[in-house]
C-alpha cells in the first residue's frame, strides 16, 4: 500500500474508495479541510465517524441542530499510555461501518485525527499497522472515504513522511473560487491564497473578495502563491495595492514565486508605486 | 514650490563646464539634492571636476537614462519623492542622435511634459543643448518647451516657450494615416479578454519579439481592451499591423472619451490613483498614440523587435 505517487484533490471531490491525509499547521487549517470533510457529510446526511484520541476532543465541522444518529466520535487512545493496539482500533471502526451499513446509510465518512498516536509507546509502527488495517478496509469500498489527520507540529519529519506515504491521496482545501479560467485556494503556512490561471477585469471582484477574506483571517503577513499564474492584469495589481493598503498596520502582501514575467511587469510599474507589497521566495522563470 | 527648468546652449566641453558647476555647485550650497545626467565625455569631466565632493553628487549616464520616454519620466519622478523633503537639482542632458523622427517628436514632447509632472517640486532643472551636433530643429523645439533660456550666463524669460497642453495637442495631431489594407481584425464584444491576450501573444511570437516584450504588450492591449469595454462604445475591435521592426496593435471603439494631451503621462503617486491603468500601458509599450475623432477613440501601441 505504500505509494510513491499520490494525486492532490480538494476534499470536497474525496469519492469513496479514497483513503487521503491531512497534515495540517493549525486549528484554522484542521477547520477548514476536515471541517468541511465532517460538515458536507452530515449535510448530505451520510454517516460520519469521527476518531480521535479522547472523546473530549473537538470534531471540526459540527453543523447546528446536528441528529445525532449521524455522527458518532469513537475514542482510541489506550488508557495509562498503553500502546495503541491496531487491530482492535481496526476492529472498533469495522463495527461502526457494519453499524452504519445495517441502518441503511448511503455512504461513511470515516475522520480520524491520529496526533495522539504519534507519540505512543511502541513508535510509530502500529500506527502504520493501523494505516494498512484502513486502507485494506476503504480501498475496495464503495460507500467509504477517510480522511486521516495529524497535527503536523506534533510530529517527526521522518514519522510525518512515513504517514503521508502510506496515503494515495493527500487532501487539500476546496478551492475559494474555481472556474475554466482561475482559481482561488486558501493556504496556512504560510497563510494567504494560492493563485493560479488568469486575473482580468471578469474576476476583480472575485480577488477582492477572497483578498479581504485573507486579510481578515490573518494577523501577520498574507502570502500570495502566485506560481500557477499566467496573466495578472492591470486592475489586479490594483487591486493587490488596495488590499495591501487595507492589510497596513497588520503586516504586508508578500508574493511568492511569482513568475519572471510577471515580475517584470510589476517592477516596469515600480515598488515605489505598490506600497505595502513585496516579493519573496525564488522566483520561476 | 515652483519648477525651473531651463535650457541652455553650448558648443564644447569648456562651455559646457562653465555653466553646468556653477549650476552643480548652487544646488550643493542650497542643500538641495543633486543629479548629474549627462553624455560622455561631458559626463566624466563633471566627476573629475567634482572629485573632493564624494557622493554628493548622484550621476547617471544619459545614453542609460534616456531610453524611453515615459520611463524616464518615472525615474525622475522616483528621484523627486525620495529626495524628499529636500528639492532636487538636475543637470540634465538629453540623447538625441538614436531616434526616428516620431521617437524624436516623443522625446519633444517628454521635455515639454517636464514643465507640468514636476510643477510644484521645487526642482530647478538644466538642459544643455550642444549647438555643435544637434539639428536645427531640436534646437528651435528646445526654445518651445523650456520656459527660461540660460544665455550668456544670464536667465531670459524664453518669449517662444509653448503651453504644454497646446505642445500635446500639436503632437497628438501627428497620428499617421489610417491602418494599412493588410491589418488583422479581432473584434472585442465580450467580457472575457482570453482569447484577445492569445491572439496579441501568437502576433507578438510571430513578429519576433521576445518573451518579455510580448508579456508586456499582452498585459497593455489587454489593458486598453478593458478600458474600451469599460468606457467605450461598440463596435470595439482590435487592428493589428507591422511596420518595419515595428508590431502596431490599435483598438478602437465608437466612442469619444476624448484623452487629454497629458493622459497617460503624468506619474500616478501609486497604484491606487486613477490613471496608473494607461501610464502603465505607456511604460509597458514604446510608444502610444491616442486620437479621438469623429469616428470613435483609438488607441495605438507601438512595439519594436
């Protein structure tokens, strides 16, 4: 099951069968990705099983007036710091899909939020025994998608590593915006939007949008991935100047990897007319 | 703060020296901030004379200075905002031997646009003519477009000097004949500008230009294009032409938005003011013409290879 490929795709297209990963860098991030994974589940009013170390942890997602036979939040963790044991974690989550199955729901979404694992007796081992228990369990399905988290601040880069490989997919955020022409996704480290295709006049409003969003959300600096960018146009970089205008006091719009001859463009206009952005990172050409 | 900008006459480098120190060392004394643009080898008797004064004196080549009209408009008006709060003292020596006779008109026309960008500077501003070398004609326009005439080391109110905005509209109403037989038609009638940048980008690979070049020119029509759909009125439409080294894209709509002699050429203060959109087109292309007529608004930009 360990994969030296593996596609990206926006949680919101996760399909049965699907056992994707999540390494987020906060709560912000968690909310986002396997929030909406949790919420659109019980929305469209498919079971959601949601695991995680104590029953006492937060599940990203809830919706208001949430019935409470769709969602049920299994607690793994082994008392006294006992070594997780996979099979019977394995076990656990089979009764519950067989659960669901019985009461006739449609399709499973199965969250499990694994950072109290990370450090458990034993090392990393059945947590990847777990893993391989999961994937035999999902891969074949045709009712069941899971998303795996792990707090990525938590973790070992080797251990990370090792989790992330033992997943096909790797889920990322629904995209803000998404058309034939642009599209728009939030990022969290560092935190800003991701831009890619074409900006023009038809989708001012969309990047002002999405710009004030971004603003909204962070403290610091927010960070535009301008790399998949093709055409950025005049209005757009005004745009940009006016939300750096507005971000003042909070931090700047830094734009990172933005390519050679976009960059051109801006410096012909000139820094000194573009106050409060500001380049970073290498550059494409 | 009013701008002084003055013209004087030379012929050799002795004449030269002998108006452009003083000039230099007043803006030393005054405590304004000096620039030193000017030809070789005019350019390095200036720094040797200036030896003992360090780097209190900015220099700057005019054969790298003075490429582009509109960009060097730009990096004085740069040159101006972080000298502030001090004034600036320019010693500024044009190049005139590299341009065709329409780039000529522009540099013209750059000299005349000094008197209204840098207005309430304060900036005193000095431009030697080399009487030796230059035509005729670039003498006589200098005596158009500089409103003090430095002569015989005296300031004389110059009695020939031309409105800017009546300079313009004389230059303006150079446009050339209409587009030729043979130019490409793209109509723009929709919202969605993509097909226009594809089709100005595969003229642009065709006519040679380099990659830069044809991102600059796509981001300009696709500007002026934007504005044509804001502003104007149909049928709007794209012609697009070679001369020579030259790629001419022209749009056109049917409507009258009637451009000033100044627009487009006045530096914004940033991004945010009206008019960056054309002042960047201006800088992104070599040149643009504007006409508005009878028959709609067009706007033409000129690309060499």
């Amino acid at each position: 099951m360990e994969t030296l490929w593996s596609v990206r795709r926006p949680v919101r297209d996760l399909r049965p069968g699907d056992h994707a990963w999540l390494a987020y860098s906060g709560e912000d991030e968690q909310r986002h990705i396997a929030g909406a994974f949790v919420r659109d589940g019980l929305l469209a009013h498919d079971k959601v099983v949601y695991l995680t170390g104590s029953a006492r942890d937060a599940v990203p997602g809830l919706t208001p007036d949430l019935p409470a036979h769709l969602l049920t939040v299994l607690a793994a963790e082994p008392p006294g710091g006992e070594r997780l044991d996979p099979r019977a974690a394995a076990a656990m989550l089979a009764a519950e899909l067989t659960r669901a199955r019985r009461a006739g729901f449609r399709a499973v979404r199965l969250a499990a939020d694994l950072t109290w694992a990370l450090g458990g007796a034993g090392g990393l081992d059945p947590l990847l025994d777990l893993e391989r228990r999961l994937d035999r369990a999902v891969a074949p399905s045709t009712s069941v998608t899971a998303l795996c988290q792990v707090d990525r601040r938590r973790g070992r880069p080797a251990d990370l590593a090792a989790m992330r490989a033992a997943h096909a997919v790797h889920a990322t955020p629904d995209p803000e915006f998404e058309d034939s022409v642009l599209c728009v996704v939030r990022t969290f480290q560092p935190a800003g939007l991701a831009l890619s295709g074409e900006l023009d006049a038809s989708r001012h409003a969309i990047l002002d949008q999405a710009l004030a969003a971004a603003s909204a959300a962070t403290a610091g600096d927010v960070h535009l991935d301008l790399a998949g960018l093709g055409f950025i146009d005049l209005g757009a970089i005004n745009i940009l100047a006016d939300a750096a205008a507005r971000h003042a006091g909070r931090g700047r719009i830094v734009l990172d990897r933005i390519p050679a001859q976009l960059r051109a463009v801006l410096e012909t206009v000139g820094w000194h007319m573009l106050p409060g952005l500001s380049l970073s990172g290498p550059n494409l050409t | 703060m009013t701008l002084e900008h003055r013209a004087f006459m030379y012929s050799g480098p002795e004449d030269f020296l002998a108006v452009t120190v003083p000039f230099l060392e007043s803006g030393l004394e005054s405590g304004q901030a000096v620039v030193a643009v000017a030809r070789e080898p005019n350019l390095t008797a200036l720094r040797d004379t200036f030896a003992g004064h360090g780097t209190a004196i900015e220099y700057f080549d005019s054969a790298a200075f003075y490429r582009h009209p509109v960009r060097t408009l730009r990096d004085y008006q740069a040159i101006v905002k972080r000298s502030e709060p001090r004034s600036v003292c320019a010693l500024a020596e044009p190049v005139w031997g590299r341009w065709d006779e329409r780039q000529t008109l522009e540099w013209i026309r750059y000299e005349s646009l000094i008197n209204v960008v840098f207005a309430g500077s304060g900036a005193r501003a000095l431009c030697p003519y080399d009487t030796a070398t230059l035509p005729d004609d670039v003498l006589a326009e200098a005596r158009r477009t500089h409103p003090l005439l430095l002569t015989d080391g005296r300031d004389l109110i110059n009695g020939r000097y031309v409105d800017p905005a009546v300079f313009g509209a004389g230059c303006d109403r150079a446009w050339r004949a209409g587009r030729p037989e043979g130019a490409e038609y793209l109509p723009i009638d929709g919202a969605d500008l993509h097909a226009l940048r594809s089709f100005v980008a595969e003229r642009a690979a065709e006519h040679g230009l380099g990659r830069q070049p044809a991102q600059n020119l796509v981001t300009a029509v696709n500007e002026v294009a934007a504005n044509a759909l804001q502003h104007g009125v149909p049928p709007r439409g794209l012609w697009t032409w070679r001369d020579g080294d030259d790629l001419l894209c022209e749009v056109g709509d049917n409507g009258f938005w009637r451009p000033g002699p100044f627009t487009g050429f006045i530096p914004p203060d940033s991004a945010l003011q009206q008019g960056f959109g054309l002042w960047t087109v201006r800088l992104l292309v070599d040149l643009v013409e504007l006409k508005a007529g009878w028959d709609g608004t067009f706007v033409r930009l000129h690309t060499r290879r």
